[in-house]
C-alpha cells in the first residue's frame, strides 16, 4: 500500500484498531498506525495532511 491507497489503508485501520473513532485521532496518530500497517510500503515524508485528511475520511465512512 502507498499513501494515496486511501480506501485499502482505511480499511485495514477498521480491521487493526475496531475501538476507535477515527473522528477523534490526531493525524500524529493516525500517520504512525498507517506506517505500521501490514503491507504499507511508502516512504513516511510523502504524506501530508491532505492525504491523512482523505484517509480519516475514507475511514468514517467505511465505519459507517
């Protein structure tokens, strides 16, 4: 997986941490889970908070 993998990245986040709410994670956060997801493969300076923004998005509403 890579940063711009929202939809994949969202939903192992869902599958990883299942007690979260992933409204109220800090970007901090939610960039060291992702880094430490099974299959993520990108470098950490490339994402951005765009990126975070559309994968704690993507998350909500796969969630939902």
């Amino acid at each position: 997986m890579k940063w711009t993998d929202t939809l994949d990245i969202a939903e192992a986040l869902i599958e990883a941490h299942p007690d979260v709410d992933p409204t109220a994670i800090r970007f901090t956060d939610l960039h060291a889970w992702v880094l430490a997801l099974p299959g993520f493969d990108d470098a950490p300076n490339r994402s951005g908070e765009k990126i975070l923004e559309a994968i704690q998005s993507a998350w909500i509403e796969e969630r939902d």
